[in-house]
C-alpha cells in the first residue's frame, strides 16, 4: 500500500483532555477509496466508452487535470475566463499526500446477457478490492446488439491496451493488470483471459501494446456454447441471434470461435485462472465452470476451482467469503 511522510506539512497536536481517548491512524489509508467517473478510453461505432475508477490513491497528474477541468467547468458556469497559465500555477506542482507508486490493476467486466451495461451497480460491490490497494476499472464495452461478437472482447481488450499505454498517468503497473467479470461479463474475462497469447481480437488503439493479463477472474462465466445451440443440452438460439446473428450462428466454427475453452491448448502460456461458480444457477450451468476446469487441468495449466453452494446466478453468490478468496487470488497474482 502506498505510505506517506506527512509530519512535517501538519505538525502534530499535543494537547491532552481528561478523559479524552486517542485512536491511531493507518497512513496506508486502507479504507478510503476514491471514484474517477466516466473515463474515456476508446469511441466505437459512434459510442463513447468508458471506465469507472476506483482508485485507493489517485495519482497526482490525473488529481490535478480532474481538479483543473473541475475549476474551468465551474468557471465557464459563472462566465469567466480561465488561462491556461492559472491552471498550471495552481495545480503544476506534486500533491504532498499523494504517492507515485504504480499501483496494479483489475479491470472489471459487468455483466449485462451482452447487451447494454449499467457500470455503476456493482461498484459498491468492487470498493473492498480497491480498499486494499489496486485501481479497479469497470469497463464499458458495446452492446452485442450494436455490435455482433468479438466486438464486446475487441473492447476490453482496447481498454486494456488504453490502460498499459497510458499507465504513468493513471498510477498502474502495466506488468500487474487482471480482469474479472461476471455472467456475461466472466465469458468475457475468460476470452481476454484465454487469448493473451494471439493478436485475434486486439483492434484499433494503441496497437503496440498487448491486452495479455496477469490473472483472470470468472463468476458464473460460459466457457462452451455448443451446449446451447438448437438441440443442444440446454438449447437457447436466442443467444446466438444476439451475439453472431442467425446467419453467424449456422457455422459451428464460429460457436467454437466464441468459447473460451478452444482457446486453451498445452502449447500456449496463460494467466492463472479463479473460477467460481453457484450449484444453483439457473441461467449458466454449473458445469459450465466445470468445462473451463477441466481443460485448463488437462493442459496443465494454473487454474483454482470454487462451488458456491445454494448460490443462484448471481443472487446469494456475493458472499464476504467469495470476494475475500477473490482478493487473495489476486494479491497472489497481480
């Protein structure tokens, strides 16, 4: 966690008062959290796209151009006029509090059946990451309904790529960045998850830097489709409409284009993988984790396993255990 020399801007009172008690503070600040709003990192289609930050330390150079854009916005308001030369005099120079540690990174995929995503509702529920020291970055992607698969993957990955080449701005660790994402949001996790190694989905910005990442965390993710087309085990056509379009759907190699587990093969280096499924969930199997399990186990590759017993998609599953096991995985890997 970031620390700071604070002493020598506030001297410490040493006034005592019967009966007073004293508490002690934690300089790591482990509880504060602070929340970047509506980051852009890529247009598509016409759509802006952002990022919702969280960050348990907000580097100075992206305080200080939130705080200017802030000052300048509120003084448009007033109908003033605003120099360049003011905002570098008032906001040029280091914050004293702040750190200019790389702090690593999860970028969050919301869930949403691959249609249009309210990034803010899990927030509350990603606070406890950041609290104990990574930048959390819930990333918007386009709708499947916008956009046919890979665009939702393509997207991430962008915002992946958005993030390594500008990490000195934003406080990351390029090295040290993860992804995690539930329901639809884990299928995506475990396609960026199981691709890092191929340029396939890796479109438009920044393309010299890679969308691999260090770790990959799915809830409740499909890993395999070919048990939902038509005649299938748990046959759902509608799915494919959405996502590769009636026409896409017909050609199987474009089922098994869309499923994380074609992408894992022996020969090939992945990110360790944390899956976590409910027994009871009535909208992605249980085994479709099962699925991921076993073919990472059989290529040999890193891969931690948990059942939520009495868990249903979603509901019932977001559990203090589930996100405490969450957060060790990736304190162990990122």
């Amino acid at each position: 966690m970031p620390t700071y020399s604070q002493n020598h801007i506030i001297p410490s009172d040493e006034t005592e008062v019967p009966g007073m008690k004293v508490l002690y503070a934690d300089k790591s600040d482990p509880g504060y959290v602070t929340y970047l709003n509506d980051v852009v990192y890529d247009v598509r289609s016409g759509i802006p796209l952002h990022l919702q930050m969280l960050y348990p330390d907000v580097p100075a150079g992206l305080m200080a151009q939130r705080q200017a854009e802030q000052q300048a916005a509120d003084a448009k308001a007033r109908g003033e006029v605003r120099s360049e030369n003011n905002d570098e005099e008032q906001f040029g120079g280091m914050n004293p509090y702040q750190s200019t540690l790389r702090m690593p990174c999860v970028v969050f995929v919301q869930g949403s059946a691959w249609g249009k995503q309210n990034c803010y509702s899990t927030l509350p529920l990603l606070v406890d990451i950041a609290r104990q020291g990574f930048v959390v970055a819930s990333v918007e992607y386009r709708s499947a309904y916008v956009e046919k698969f890979p665009g939702f993957v393509s997207d991430v990955k962008a915002a992946i790529r958005f993030l390594k080449a500008n990490s000195e701005f934003y406080g990351i660790d390029p090295t040290r960045i993860a992804v995690w994402g539930h329901s639809s949001g884990g299928h995506t996790a475990l396609m960026v998850g199981s691709t890092g190694w191929t340029r396939e989905f890796d479109e438009g910005i920044y393309p010299e830097e890679d969308s691999s990442v260090c770790a990959c965390v799915a809830y409740y993710g499909v890993s395999e489709f070919s048990p939902f087309v038509e005649g299938g085990k748990f046959a759902r056509p509608i799915l494919f409409d959405v996502l590769l379009g009636k026409e896409g759907a017909k050609n199987p190699d474009n089922v098994a284009r869309l499923s994380p587990v074609s992408y894992i093969h022996k020969d090939q280096n992945y990110p360790p993988f944390l899956l976590i499924h409910g027994d009871m969930d009535a909208i992605v199997p249980f085994e479709q984790s099962v699925i991921m399990y076993n073919k990472l186990k059989e290529c040999g590759k890193r891969v931690d396993f948990y059942k939520v017993r009495g868990a249903n998609h979603s509901q019932f599953f977001w559990t203090p255990e589930v996100l405490g096991i969450t957060a060790r995985f990736l304190k162990a890997y990122v």
